[in-house]
C-alpha cells in the first residue's frame, strides 16, 4: 500500500472557485474574517469594533459588525448591520505520519474529550483511508469509546499504509552504505595505482561486485537500484497541486468555520556523502551510462516541489480556512556509512506558508499531544469581523486583508486576503 501523501487519499469533483463572502446585492459584498488576537500566549478576549482596523490592499475598510465567538457560541456581538455569522466547526486531521507514534493517543484522547462536541463535523485522513465520524456517534458511543476507535484507526492505518515507504527507506539504507564504502575504497585504490602507476590490475568498476552483498550486484546494478527506488520514493511523496487546489475549493463550499489540522512527521532519506557523488561524477566523465545516475540522484537531493505555492496559499486564505501544521520531529539515526538528510524542507516551506496565509497555527515538536493541544486551544476563541470593500470590482484579483488592532502591539492571526469573483 502506497504512501499516500496529504490530500491525496480524498478525491473530489473539480468545484468553481468560492470564496467566503456573502453577497446581499448586485453591488454590496461583505467579507467575513475569522480573527485571533494575542498576547505572548494568552487571547484577549475584551475587544471591540472599535478597536479593530481593517485595511484592504492598504486602504482602510468600514467595519459592518465584530462577534465574539467560543467554540460554536457567539457569546457577544456588536453590530452597525445584522449578519448571521456560521460557526458550526468542521475539523479535518490529517496524519501524515511514516512511523507510528504513541503520542498520537494523547492528542486523539484529548480532541475527543476536551474539543469535539455533538453537532461538530470530524473527518480524519489516513494513508490508507478517508473517515467521517457519523452525526449520532455521540448517542450511541461515550467519548472514551469514540477515542479508542479513532486511535485504532490512526494506529493500524499508518503501520499498514506505509509498510511500503518505509521498506524503500531500509533497502535505500543497505544499499547507500554499499555504495558509500565501495567508493570510499575506490578512491583510495585509485590513489594507490596513481602513485604506483599499476592501473591495470583493477578492474573496470561497472564490473566489481560488493562481496558479503546478498546479491552480490555490481556497482552499476546497485545505483540502478538506488535510483529506482529513490524516484518511487518521490512517487509516493508527491505534492499535487491539482489535489490541493480541489480540496480548498471543497472546503470552501461547507459553511462555518473550517478547521484542518496536518500531523506531518519529519523524513530522513539515506544517501550518500555528496563530496563522494562529487569525486565520482568527476572521476567517471568517460562512462555516461554511471554519470547520469550519479547525476539523476544528486540532482534528486536537490529536487523542489512543483507547484505555485503562491497561488495555493491565495486560494486557501480565499477559502477562509484555517491551517495547523503541526511539524512532529524526531532524531535522526546514527547509521555507519550513511548520512541520515532531512527529507522535509521542500513540504514543511509549503504547507508553513498555507498555515501563515490562513491565520493557522504553526509550531513544531517530537510531542504530538501538546502541538494539538496548543492548535486547538487557539481556535476556541475568534472574533468574527464583517466588512463592506470601498469600490468592489469582480476582476477576479487577490484582494490582502490586513487586521490591526489600533494602539496596541498584539499578535493577530487571520486570512490574507480573498479573490474578487
């Protein structure tokens, strides 16, 4: 079973674009901005309409209303126009994990106990499945026996879904700790026949074999291998924009707030030492079949995702959802002959940019339970703000949205902005 990477595992129908505004009139659009204001950790909780500013691309908007949310309850409101703001919670977590982690337990156990309520929409993202939690499971199952099937289903979907990524990794290990040592030794051969100018009694190296090997292959056979597995390995990663792009646009179409939680663990590929792929592909120019492989894997290490990273992150602040990372780290393994890379920049750079465009939660740590419990713990409480744009135009263009809170220096989380549709 594959490695479904995030987003993947649910196919939708391709759906217009939507953005999170409510039109009342040919002419009059109100913008609906989902806002979080803190100091060092704590949430003020005492603003008024007053106190926010709103500026859109730099120009200063009128605030039609401010509501003060708690979970799903607006529990104070202060209105120069009546809006009837959505706050039914939709949650989304996504475990993006390679090996299982008992933490995962804690920070099910406690969503489940302390944040979930009857009425809150759940679906849970797998490498192997997608879950909706039915509306009645709360009439008929207690919070403890919700928790254990949740963490049974995350449990058993990460060992069985990605038993394919990690033997990849296993097989990568072996086989760049063959490599690293036959070109350690090759080098150090081919200093020796230089200095004692015997070069004839070694033997060409797409001929040598690795003696001990299971398979005894020969060096060229091993790289073949190597890269094969590499590229199927980056198969199994693989950031679609497509999926991306049709997952915000389905998201964007549910009413209330849209909360999408991503547990991403930290990825470590084998490889071998760059400054001996250097030295080989230096040493080798004469035998082009071994040079463009040694070519292909460097230029693997090296590999950027392909995609618009800023359109996807318009799109999902257009959307009007919020985005939790969550980075889970975890050391990285000491292997004889073997440089252990982190293997996540290119999606932890992506999906951080998602989190910041949509006012979400980022941080990261080896303790799963306390990143969600921080995650949550920030979306408990939001101000909802409505605003009229001066001299709104349909031409399709991203309009920023900055929120100030006038007078004070608070961290303030919420959308960048919205498309003009």
């Amino acid at each position: 079973m594959k490695k479904v990477l995030l987003f993947s595992s649910i196919i939708f129908i391709s759906l217009a674009l939507f953005s999170q505004q409510i039109k009342e009139e040919a002419t009059v659009i109100n913008i609906e901005v989902p806002v979080r204001v803190f100091s060092g950790k704590n949430f003020i909780d005492n603003l008024t309409i007053d106190d926010f500013e709103v500026l859109e691309n730099g120009i200063p908007q009128n605030i039609e209303a401010v509501y003060f949310v708690k979970k799903r309850s607006v529990e104070r409101k202060q209105e120069r126009k009546r809006f009837a703001p959505k706050t039914a919670r939709n949650f989304f977590l996504f475990f993006e994990l390679t090996e299982y982690i008992p933490k995962i337990e804690e920070a099910i156990t406690h969503f489940v106990h302390n944040v979930l309520t009857p009425g809150d929409n759940l679906c849970i993202v797998t490498s192997m499945k997608t879950y909706r939690m039915k509306n009645i499971a709360f009439e008929v199952s207690s919070r403890e026996e919700i928790a254990k099937q949740l963490i049974k289903i995350v449990r058993r979907d990460t060992l069985t879904g990605n038993s394919e990524y990690r033997s990849m990794i296993d097989e990568m290990t072996v086989l760049a700790q063959t490599l690293t040592s036959f070109l350690s030794q090759e080098r150090v051969t081919a200093e020796i026949i230089e200095d004692s100018r015997v070069s004839h009694i070694v033997a060409p190296m797409s001929e040598m074999t690795f003696a001990g090997h299971p398979e005894s292959r020969s060096f060229e056979e091993q790289l073949i291998r190597y890269e094969n597995q590499m590229n199927k390995l980056d198969d199994l990663r693989r950031v679609s924009q497509d999926s991306l792009m049709n997952f915000a646009n389905y998201l964007g179409q549910k009413e209330g707030q849209k909360y999408v939680t991503i547990f991403y663990q930290e990825e470590f590929i084998p490889r071998v030492d760059h400054k001996l792929m250097n030295q080989a592909m230096s040493r080798y120019q004469s035998r082009p079949i071994i040079l463009q492989m040694i070519s292909n894997i460097v230029d693997f290490y090296k590999r950027e995702i392909p995609i618009d990273t800023n359109l996807i992150k318009q799109t999902y602040a257009d959307c009007s959802i919020s985005i939790h990372f969550l980075y889970l780290t975890r050391p990285k393994e000491n292997i004889l002959g073997v440089y252990m890379e982190d293997h996540s920049e290119d999606i932890f750079s992506a999906f951080r940019e998602m989190a910041v465009a949509t006012g979400g939660f980022i941080d990261s740590s080896a303790r799963a339970d306390t990143l969600f419990k921080a995650a949550v713990e920030a979306s408990e409480n939001y101000y909802l703000l409505y605003y009229s744009p001066n001299k709104y135009e349909t031409d399709g263009k991203f309009r920023n949205i900055d929120v100030k809170v006038k007078n004070k220096d608070y961290r303030i989380f919420h959308r960048a902005g919205y498309f003009a549709n």
